[in-house]
C-alpha cells in the first residue's frame, strides 16, 4: 500500500485534493444532530442517548489516532486511507443495518466504534505528508486539507436532511440514508487513495523561487512568529514534555467548548427561540447547522493560514479568549436576538475550526517533522476526552434542566457557564508553553527515517 513517489515534475497542490477527498467525507460527523431528532423519535431515545453514537465515534478518533499514529507513519498515507475508507464506510452499513432492525446498540456500534477507527486514521492520515510537502506553509498545508472535515456537514447536513425527507424519518427511512452514505463515501474516498503521492527523495530541501511555489522560502526570509525550533523530537519523547501536555490541555478545552454547540446545534437554536414570534422551523435549524459548518471549514483555513505569519501562540490566544467573550454574549443576550446568537455561533465554530488546523503546525515548531504525525495521533487523545465532555455537559444539563422545569435558552444557561470556564482553562495552559528542552532534542533523526521510507517505497515501486 505504500503510495508512489512524486514523479518530476509533479504539482504539490496535487496533495491537498487527495486529503480533502478522505476530510469531507469523514467529516460527516459534524451532521450527527440531524440525524437526532428523528434517532430519539423512533427509536425512543433521550437527547443524551441520541448523541452516544456521534461521542463514541470523537472517543474512538482520538484513541485509533494515538495507538495508530505510528502505524501510519510507518505505513504512508495511502494505507491509512484505505484503513479509514474500509472502517468508516463500514461503520455506516452496521448503522443502516441497526436502524433497519431498530437495534441501537448496533448504530452505536457501528457508526461510533468502527466509524470511529475510520475518523481516526482518515484525520491523521494526510498529516505528515502535507508538512513534507509544504514545509514554507504548515499552517496553510493542514488547514487546507482539515478544512475539509469541518466542511464536510456543510454538504452533509442539508443531502442528510433531504434523504430524510424523501425516505421518511422512520427507523426504515433512517436505515436507507444510512446506507446511501455509506456507499457514497466509499467511492468518494477512494478518489484519495488512488491521488496521494509522497515527495521524491531530496525534498526536504527543495530549489527557492519554484515556479509553481513548491521550494522552500529563500534564504534570509523571515521565520513564521511563534515558538519556531529546527530541532527534532521522537513521538516518545514528545510526550514527556511539559509542552505537549499544556497544548493537550489548550485543544481539550477548546474543543469541548466547540464541540457542545455543535453536537446540539439543531435542538439548541430551536430551543433558545421557541417563544419567539417566528419560532425557528426544522429546515431553518438545518441551515444553520450548516452555516456553523462553514464557519468551522473557513476557520480551519484561514486561522490556520494566518497563524503562519501571526504564530501559533498569538492565534489560540484569539481562539480562547475571544471565545470565551461569545459564550459570554450568548448566554446573557443570546435568546434576545436571533442574528445575534448567530453570528457567537459562526465565531465560536470558526475559532473551534481553526484550533484544529492550526495544531499540526504548532506540534511541527515545537518538535519538529520528524514523527509529527504520530504526535498529533496522540494530542487527539484531548478530542476524544473533549468528545465526551462537551455533549455530556450540554446534553446531560439540558436534561436535567428540563427535568426542574426549565425551558428554552434556561435549559442552556449553566452549560454556557462552564464552557466560559474551560477556556479560561485552556487560555491559561497556551500561556504556559515555552520551546522545548534541549535534553529531548535527538541528532538529525529526518535524514535517516526519510532515507529508510525511501528505499522501501524504491523497492514496492
């Protein structure tokens, strides 16, 4: 399975479609709360049930992308590819499969645990290629490529809704469009599996002033602002740094802060404006999980392109400060305005978005290229621990808020406190990272693990 080398000649912008092709189908995710209301419907489940499949699939991502970080940088890119599209796509037909015998535990099965494994390895999989690719641009390389995932709901959610439609919202309906992306999604993927190469031997230092962009920045230009290191720093090693437990910490909270209104973006817009004069409709909810979902796509690229000039640092100060004052907005005059609560969302999203994208190169100035993409595998481990916490939080205080005879934006107030908190938290743990300890440095560990990828991809070639 490992993919072909670049021939001369070849185009990096080549890359970032193969990564794309596997980002948007995986981040169908991000549309799990259409399928909610008529889950709970049918199958007679409460709020938090209805979400146990979508938090089991975030669980499942960050732990097969640390146990399979290593696997994938030994492997290459196109056999996580093919690993993600088998899991993921078959984590759908289980779900179909479930739904059609109204069997929960099989949807729960199959679209969070086996999904889950695809999520995983499909996320990480483009990672570390693009970083060898686009070594001038790191920032820009992943945000481009996980702009996908969070553009994925933008085509997801309203082609989910429509299916719904046209196959009713039953268990058979829900099995049906089940099914139909299980079948899409393969074939789509397979786009990227068959597109993905790797750079030839010497790219590491590529010729300045390439005509298509593809070299290095020249010499003497200015290093990106932020804790930029040349050293390198093994997947081992990495994780027994102060700095990477403090960038855990930093992406936890911002995502469990982001993750919450979106896994509940459908029920929660309705919810907050349930007595207003023109209370918000099925298909106006669906909108706006996909405007959430453009919002996550365009942060992920242009958060992530900005940080190359701003730095890593400066950008998740924005991301956790700026957004704890959104939540702050939201729940003191949230229920109050509908364009309003709006526009929080939009920012809330696109700096959770950009927190994602941005963290592929704050691990690479940090440690270096060398296993980033290993690292990384590990550092969604705060995902899966953030996949958990933001729906249980929302969900499980929305409930109980209910159960005390709260309704509309009240069932939300206490929820959005505590996610005002988290990134507190988190805008504490950004402040705390400092450039890594010479004693975790290794000598010139890329030269040898590049020259040994390249004779195995010689000899399968």
């Amino acid at each position: 399975m490992t993919p072909p080398l670049a021939p001369p000649g070849w185009s990096r912008w080549l890359v970032p479609p193969a990564a794309l092709s596997v980002h948007l189908s995986i981040g169908q995710a991000y549309a799990w709360s259409v399928f909610k209301p008529p889950l709970e419907s049918a199958l007679g489940l409460s709020g938090t049930q209805s979400a146990l499949p979508f938090q089991l699939g975030i669980v499942m991502l960050g732990l097969s992308a640390a146990f399979g970080g290593t696997l994938v940088e030994r492997n290459g890119p196109r056999w996580a590819m093919t690993v993600a599209l088998s899991c993921f796509s078959s984590g759908f037909l289980l779900a179909a499969l479930g739904a059609a015998t109204e069997q929960y535990w099989l949807i729960v099965f199959g679209y969070g645990f086996v999904g889950g494994v695809g999520l995983g390895i499909g996320y990480i999989s483009p990672v570390s290629t693009l970083i060898k690719w686009f070594p001038d641009r790191p920032g820009m390389a992943t945000g481009i490529a996980i702009m996908g995932f969070g553009g994925g709901a933008l085509i997801a959610s309203p082609w989910s809704a429509q299916m719904l439609e046209s196959f009713g919202a039953d268990s058979e309906g829900i099995a049906y469009a089940f099914l139909v992306h299980g079948l899409v999604y393969a074939a789509f993927m397979t786009l990227g599996v068959l597109l993905i190469r790797v750079p030839p031997p010497g790219y590491r230092q590529p010729k300045p002033a390439a005509s298509d962009g593809a070299g290095a920045p020249p010499a003497g230009s200015p290093a990106p602002a932020g804790l930029v290191s040349t050293a390198q720093v093994s997947a081992k090693s990495a994780v027994r740094t102060p700095q990477f437990w403090c960038l855990w910490v930093v992406l936890c909270m911002n995502v469990t802060a982001g993750i919450g209104i979106l896994e509940k973006a459908a029920p929660m817009i309705t919810d907050f404006f349930a007595g207003a004069s023109t209370p918000v409709s099925v298909s106006a909810s669906a909108g706006f999980v996909a405007l959430l979902s453009a919002a996550n796509m365009a942060g992920r690229i242009g958060w992530s392109s900005a940080s190359d000039l701003l730095g890593r640092k400066n950008v998740y100060r924005v991301y956790l400060g700026v957004g704890a004052v959104m939540y702050l907005l939201i729940a003191r005059f949230g229920d109050s305005s509908k364009p309003l609560f709006v526009v929080c969302a939009l920012v809330i999203l696109s700096f959770y978005g950009g927190g994602f994208a941005t963290a592929p190169a704050y691990l690479k100035d940090l440690f270096g290229t060398y296993q980033v993409g290993a690292i990384h595998g590990r550092l969604l481990t705060a995902w899966s621990t953030a996949g958990v916490l933001g729906p249980l939080i929302v969900n499980w205080v929305a409930d109980s808020q209910e159960k005390a005879g709260k309704s509309g934006s009240g069932l939300y107030e206490v929820s959005l406190t505590i996610m005002i908190g988290l990134l507190a938290v988190g805008f504490v743990a950004n402040e705390l990272i400092r450039p890594v300890h010479p004693r975790h440095h290794i000598p010139a560990p890329r030269e040898a693990s590049d020259d040994h990828v390249t004779s195995e991809q010689r000899r399968s070639a």
